[in-house]
C-alpha cells in the first residue's frame, strides 16, 4: 500500500480485501478475481445536481433515486 500523502509504501496482510473501485476493478484485476454472473445487468448514468429540495422530500430523504 503506498500513502499518496507521504508516498511511504508499506505492506499490509489480511484475511479479506474489499475491492470497492467499480465494476471493472482494476485491485480485481491485479489479484486475478474472476467474475461470475450476466456481464452487464443494467444500464445506468449517473447525474449530480443541487437543488434545494427539503418541501419535497422532508421525512423522505434518500441517497439513490432510480428513474425508469
């Protein structure tokens, strides 16, 4: 593991390793974890905007919102 901060490497050992940099991991790659399952499920685009939307949803926060 390096430290983009100091760029110190260092070595880490464990039991499991969580891969969470997307659909086409480059860490599963490198580790040659295969895939399983259809190679694509869906399709989706992401789209970040603010608005201020508290009369709208005020008790009904969300973090995800799908629209068919």
């Amino acid at each position: 593991v390096e430290n983009k901060a100091t760029g110190v490497n260092y070595r880490t050992i464990a039991d499991y390793m969580i891969a969470a940099d997307g659909a086409n991991s480059l860490v599963r790659k490198q580790l040659n974890i295969p895939v399983s399952g259809n190679d694509s499920w869906t399709d989706l685009l992401n789209i970040y905007f603010e608005a201020d939307l508290e009369l709208l949803v005020k008790g009904r926060e969300f973090s995800l919102f799908l629209i068919d």
